[in-house]
C-alpha cells in the first residue's frame, strides 16, 4: 500500500475537489481558490487569490453578502455551517449561475476567527430543471381552475 501524509492528503483534496473551495481572511479577501473555483468561476487562481470576494458576488447581493459576512467574523458563527445557502454567481464571462454553498468558520492558532471555507456547487440546471416543473404545475392547475 503507498504511503501519502496527511498534509499531503489534504492539499489533493483541497486543491483537487470538482466543488469550489475557497477561503477569504476576515476582510473578505481570498486567501485560497481551488481547481474547483477556477473551473466553476472561471478565474484563475493567479486572478483571484488577493482579490475580494467581490469578483463573483452580483452587484445586487453585495450589501446583504457582506452584512452577514462581517457578522459572522464577529460572531464566530454561521448556520450554513449545517445548513446550505442558496446564492446567484458571476462567472468571469458575466454569465449567472446558482450555487449552493456550506461554511466553515476557520480560526487562527488563538481561537480568533480567521476567515472562512466556503465549498461551493454550481446547482444551475437542477435550479433551471426546477423552475420549469413550477411553471408547468401552475400551467396544468390554471387549466383545471379554467
């Protein structure tokens, strides 16, 4: 049997996860963006790491995005630890797409908060597949109620 260190163990399946993971210090900037992200997002890794998280957030979402964020730095906790969060993407080309993401807080050698893990997956054609099925029932029950 091959023999592979924990750490080692770790950064593969970080690094190497289909589902984006990245991880932003307290101020929103990303300190870690996976294959994952960078095939999801469609930023490079060189592009987005340093930057905030603002690259992929929708305009119309970033007043409500950060107000939680800075919450939950002060606060040190999260419900979409256990529960996930449903919340629109930019893609680099513009393009929106629908995730859903869990949070892991992240905390420094002292117990501080230190930022947070977001693991994050592109849910746009269940979303979409979804969304027809809505629209197909209140067709069929308009024509019932006809």
């Amino acid at each position: 049997m091959h023999e592979i260190d924990e750490q080692e163990l770790h950064r593969q399946l970080v690094q190497n996860c289909n589902d984006a993971i990245i991880f932003s210090d307290r101020e929103g900037l990303i300190r870690l963006w996976n294959k994952g992200a960078e095939e999801m997002l469609g930023f490079s890794a060189k592009e987005a790491l340093g930057q905030s998280l603002d690259i992929f957030i929708p305009e119309n979402q970033r007043a409500r995005h950060w107000e939680g964020y800075y919450r939950v730095m002060e606060t040190g906790s999260t419900r979409y630890a256990k529960e996930l969060l449903a919340a629109p993407a930019l893609k680099k080309d513009g393009t929106r797409i629908s995730t859903e993401f869990s949070m892991t807080i992240i905390r420094d050698a002292e117990g501080k908060v230190a930022g947070t893990v977001a693991v994050m997956r592109d849910v746009s054609a269940r979303w979409q597949k979804e969304k027809a099925l809505r629209a197909r029932l209140a067709e069929l029950e308009k024509a019932q109620d006809a």
